[in-house]
C-alpha cells in the first residue's frame, strides 16, 4: 500500500529515523510511505492543555469553536465566520509541549512538501518543495487544476518571516536545551545531529530498557509523543494520556524502541543526505529544497472548510485521484477538537481532515497497522 504522510517537523524526523534503521529494528513498515508533507511548526499543545485553556481560563467550549488560527502574535477562535475570542500567545506559553521546546525544526526540513502559511498572503500556503517527487505533484496538481501557484518571490511577505521564525525557534530551543543539560538533563538528539556512523547508535541503543527511556526522554521532556517506540515494540508499549506506559507483564526490554526514538539520537545530517541523494537542491537555513512557492487551493478541491490556501489537502486529492498514493495517514477532529488519527482513503474522508488542528495527535501506530496489512 503506497501511504502519504502528514506530519509535524518531529514526526516527520521520526519516520525517517524509522526508515534508515529499519533492518537493525526488523521491521520495514515505514517504507510504505511514498509521498510526506510536513507542517510548519513553532510549537504545539496537547489536547488537555489546549482545552483548559480555552474552556477553563477563556470560559469557551471547544464544541462550540469552528477553527483556530494563529496571526500576528494571537490565538485566534472562530465561530460562523467570525473571531469570538484572542488569545496573546504569550499566555499560551505555559501550556505548550515541554517536547516542543528543544525542538529545532521549524519547516519540517525532512519532508518531500513543507507547508505552512507563514510567507505568503492570506488564503494561500508556503510550499517548500525538496524533492523531485515533490515538484512533480505541485506541477501535477496545478495542471490538473487542483491549485493555483505563484513563485514565492511574487508575493508578500514573502521568505522573510519564515526566516526569522525558523532561526527563532532554533536559537531558543537551543539555549533550552543548553539550560537542561545544566540541570542534567542532556538532549542527545541535538548532540548526534552530525552523527555519520549508524552503528554507533545501534551500539548505543544495545540492551537498552524502558527504564533508560524514561529517563533520557519522557521524564527529562523530551517525548514528542510520535509513537514510534510503541509502533515498533507494541507488545511491550502502549500510549497512555500522551506518554509511553510499560504494558503490565512486560519485561521492559525495549532496545529497538530505543533506537526508533528520534530523541534518543536523531542523525540529521545523514537522513538528510541519504534523503537527497541525487537531488538538485539547494541548502540554506530553511534546509534542502527545490524551490518555494505561494499555493491555493481552487474550487476543484472542492474543500469544506479551509486552512488559510487549503494546499495540503488539494495536494493530497490529486495525488490520491491520479493513483499516486492509495491513501494518507492524517489528523481529523471530534466535535470537541479532540484529535484523531485517521487514513484517508477517499476524497471525503481528505476533506474530513481538512483544517488545522493545533494540538498534537500519535500517529506513527497508525501507520504500522495499516502498512502492516
């Protein structure tokens, strides 16, 4: 089954992660995703924290909130059409993932398409394009007359702002990370970035138990929540409000769930090589690419509801229609935001996914079980 993935920078990184050890871990599941696109992020919030905030400090039910959107320094809430409350980033700060915070990538730099809405103008998407297949479903899509595309150099604000958040992000984050390692707690996926030798961290992850993964990720804040450890070693691992739990009965012998977390090493430069091998790309602060671009959805997507160009989704309809992918592991929404991971096999179900949805869902499980099939 040929699967389109749609993940945040840390998920994105894991799935690679699960590719490029995928015969020390035994399992070659992720291979099945043939197309990835990756979501711009400065940081997220878990479901529990993004509802206390909005309904226990801003008195707003979740179910009665339409969408969500974040400009010019406010969390936005909508309801028919019209913003019903502002929320300064600012105070959202203490309900942000702790993960998030030593997180260093803002425009998901291992993905085939990156998409966000910072850079280009309203109701239109950046799209980073770093791979050939990439450009060839943007070029696809615009034919076939899913969108409509302009060079992003055409277009305000343009890169500059992407820019700036990207190095935002990396510099703050990283005097996070610094401030931990101080206290203890080392953030070994930034310290292996520039490893080039695999077998060191296969060798590293040898013999490795729950116990170590406690306390070098999920107790030192480092978790993503991605899921990956409890994909590869489901017998061993379940997700429990967020967070890996020890099944009861297991051993905690989890050596391969070591290894798949993109926290316990993340070989960054290696992926990316391996990733872009053979790509005319370019390389700047904003990582490999092709080119970018200011893309919108048109009235062929036919979208129910849209997230500022509605790219992601219409790119996703005209891969799946031209039999390029037979589906997409996604994030939908229950009535209460609550979010769900979700495969998307047909247009309907894309256009349910449509939207932003702000706080993070496990998907990685998903994807095995489905891949798996």
């Amino acid at each position: 089954m040929k699967l389109a993935y749609v993940g945040l920078p840390c998920q994105l990184q894991a799935l690679r992660k699960l590719q490029l050890f995928s015969r020390e871990i035994g399992q070659d599941w992720a291979g099945n995703v043939s197309l990835t696109v990756g979501l711009f992020c400065r940081e997220n919030w878990a479901y529990s924290c993004l509802r206390a905030l909005v309904e226990d400090d801003y008195g707003i039910k979740l179910s009665e909130v339409e969408k969500f959107d974040i400009k010019k320094g406010k969390m936005l809430l909508y309801r028919s059409g019209e913003v019903i409350q502002e929320i300064p980033l600012p105070e959202t700060k203490p309900y942000v993932r702790v993960g998030c915070e030593v997180c260093l990538d803002f425009s998901a730099e291992l993905a085939d398409l990156s998409v966000g809405a910072v850079g280009s103008p309203p109701k239109y998407s950046t799209v980073i394009v770093r791979t050939k297949r990439g450009m060839e479903l943007l070029r696809k899509a615009e034919r076939q007359g899913y969108v409509e595309v302009k060079h992003i150099s055409e277009v305000k604000p343009g890169t500059k702002l992407v820019l700036k958040l990207t190095k935002e992000k990396r510099d703050e984050n990283l005097a996070e990370a610094e401030r931990r390692e101080r206290a203890g707690y080392a953030a070994r996926h930034i310290s292996t970035m520039g490893e080039q030798e695999p077998a060191k961290l296969v060798a590293e992850a040898k013999n490795r138990s729950f116990a170590d993964l406690e306390a070098h990720v999920i107790d030192a804040g480092m978790c993503v929540s991605c899921g990956a450890c409890v994909a590869v070693a489901s017998e061993q691992l379940e997700m429990v409000d967020e967070r890996p739990r020890l099944k009861e009965g297991a051993d905690g012998r989890v050596e391969k769930a070591y290894l798949a977390c993109p926290r316990t090493s993340m070989p960054v430069m290696l992926m990316a090589e391996r990733l872009f091998r053979g790509e005319d790309v370019k390389s700047d602060s904003l990582g490999k690419y092709i080119d970018i671009f200011a893309v919108r959805a048109t009235e062929k997507a036919a979208l129910k509801r849209y997230q500022d160009g509605g790219a992601v989704t219409a790119l996703l309809l005209c891969a799946l229609n031209a039999g390029d992918v037979d589906g997409a592991i996604v994030a939908k929404r229950d009535q209460n935001w609550r979010p769900i991971a979700a495969l998307a096999e047909s247009e309907e179900e894309l256009r349910e996914s449509g939207g932003t949805l702000y706080c993070y869902v496990t998907n990685l499980p998903l994807l095995r079980e489905v891949a798996s099939r």
